[in-house]
C-alpha cells in the first residue's frame, strides 16, 4: 500500500460528528480506497484504532468564464474532491483545540472593556 496524505476538515459539521460520534472527516486524494486511508489515519496517530471508513466523491462544479470581449463564453469543472468520515473505535485525534478557544474569549472581552 502506498501512504497518502489526510487532512482534517475544519468544518461545523466535522466539529459536531467529532464531539457527538467520535467520526472524524477527512480531505483525501480522489484515489485513495478505504484500506489505505485506514492505514494513514493510524499511521499519522499513534494509538488510534479505526472501526469504518465511509467516503463520499462531490462532484466539481460547473463554472463558466469569459474567452474576452465579444467571444463565446466557455464552461469548465473544478476538481473532484473525496471527503472519508473515519469513526474511531479507540483513541482521539487533536483536530480542534477547545482549550485555545476558551481562551480566546476571554482576551477579547478585555480587550472591549480596555476601549471604554
């Protein structure tokens, strides 16, 4: 097998599988097969353990552009992009860092009363 990249999508709805289902989603290469990313997930983190894998292809969409003045416009596709919900049956993964956005607010509400 070869090792391929996956990357953590930073989403509210990748935040809510996480802390509702322990599911993490994950960018990765159109390519790929559910073994593979299986394998990279725990590779990347260590004492991790996967139960499933489900992938899903969203198609690129269709987007028009101009040829300059007085041409016929044209249509092309962006790329196709796979996304791998990746439930855990053991471990955690740090994608996102509750602990800096509790303390993000804070400083903002000092910085508003610093102003007044």
């Amino acid at each position: 097998m070869k090792l391929i990249v996956v990357t953590p999508r930073a989403t509210e709805k990748a935040y809510r599988l996480v802390t509702g289902q322990n599911t993490y989603v994950f960018n990765v290469p159109v390519n790929a097969n559910k073994n593979e990313i299986k394998a990279a997930v725990e590779a990347e983190n260590e004492g991790v353990k996967v139960a499933s894998v489900k992938t899903v292809v969203q198609s690129g969409k269709a987007v028009r552009f101009s040829r300059g003045k007085n041409r016929y416009p044209g249509t092309t596709t962006r790329q196709d992009t796979k996304k791998a919900y990746v439930t855990l049956s053991e471990g955690k993964i740090k994608v996102f860092d509750t602990e800096e956005v509790a303390d993000e607010k804070p400083k903002k509400a000092a910085k508003k009363e610093e102003k007044k």
